[in-house]
C-alpha cells in the first residue's frame, strides 16, 4: 500500500541538531512553567526537547488530537481527550506538537487552552507544511518546513506504524 522514500527526509542526527537548536531557541525567548504536548505524534520530540530547558521545574502533560485515524489524509473532523485532567489557570504553556499542516489543529488547541484558563501559550512544531496551510495560523517555533507529502518516524506514523524510527521518511502511495 505505501513504501518509504529510498533516503530519509532528515537523519536522526540533523533532528537532533535541530532539537538542540530549538530548545535553545526556546529556553532564551520564552520563560514558560507548563508544556503540553500533543499525542501521540509529539512523543518522542517532547521528550528529547525538553532535556534543553534549563528550567527542569517545569510541568509535562499530554492531551490527545486527531484527525487523520488510519489514514494520510485528514478527516476534517477533530478529536480531542485528555484536555479535562488539565489545570491551566494562570499558567504560560508551550504547546508541542509533531507537525503544523492546515493549521486547524493547533488554532484549535491553543484557543482550548486558553479557554482552561491558560494567561498564555505559545505553539513548538518540528515540522511544518506551508503548502497545506488552511488557516492563517504560524507556530512561535518551528524546527524543519517541508513540501506537502506524507512523513513518519521520529514518533509521526501512519496507522500506528513507524513510530520508532529514529530518522524521519517520506511515506509514498505504491499505486
């Protein structure tokens, strides 16, 4: 049904690079007290970002948001749980997430985040599709842009598959 490209998009070792880059990007230009990440793409970049903050205080949670189910192309239709065993009141939250694509996901996330009370928050993606933008939407911080196509590894998947490559890959239609 699909194949990887024949090389990867970016190696384990240019994500970490950036990773690097990024939260020390992060760390100088925003003091927050709170990341949420978004599950389950953003696993693993939450997890190694977050080792470059100096501030080791800070709080890690997660909320679930999809659109896509099994397939590579969006439903439309966003899910979102977990959002209600969150305590956000007064607190500046830096929203992690895999990929910023038509925009609609992280609009709609920031602005439930601050419906729970959230004073602010600011959005990190490792990878971003301007191609695709639905919505007038930037992240504050951004690792990689990339053309429009389909990628997993480094935590991004197709139906649950490929999480746990290290490098980041085109995945490509067989037909």
């Amino acid at each position: 049904m699909y194949k990887m490209s024949l090389m990867p998009l970016f190696t384990a070792e240019a994500i970490q690079e950036m990773v690097q880059l990024l939260g020390e990007k992060i760390a100088r230009n925003y003091k927050f007290d709170t990341i949420v990440g978004v599950l389950t793409g953003s696993f693993v970049f939450v997890s190694d970002l977050c080792r470059h903050f100096p501030n080791k205080d800070i709080k890690v949670s997660f909320i679930r948001a999809s659109s896509y189910g099994d397939s590579t192309e969006s439903s439309g239709q966003l899910k979102v749980s977990l959002l209600d065993e969150l305590d956000l009141k007064g607190k500046k939250v830096l929203l992690i997430d895999d990929i910023l694509d038509t925009g609609r996901t992280l609009q709609k996330l920031v602005d439930l985040l601050k419906e729970k009370g959230a004073d602010e928050v600011r959005s990190c993606v490792l990878l971003e599709k301007r191609a695709r933008r639905e919505v007038d939407y930037k992240a504050d911080f951004v690792g990689f842009s990339i053309e429009d196509g389909f990628v997993v590894g480094y935590g991004l998947d197709c139906a649950g598959e490929y999480r746990t490559m290290p490098d980041i890959w085109t995945l490509e239609s067989e037909n």
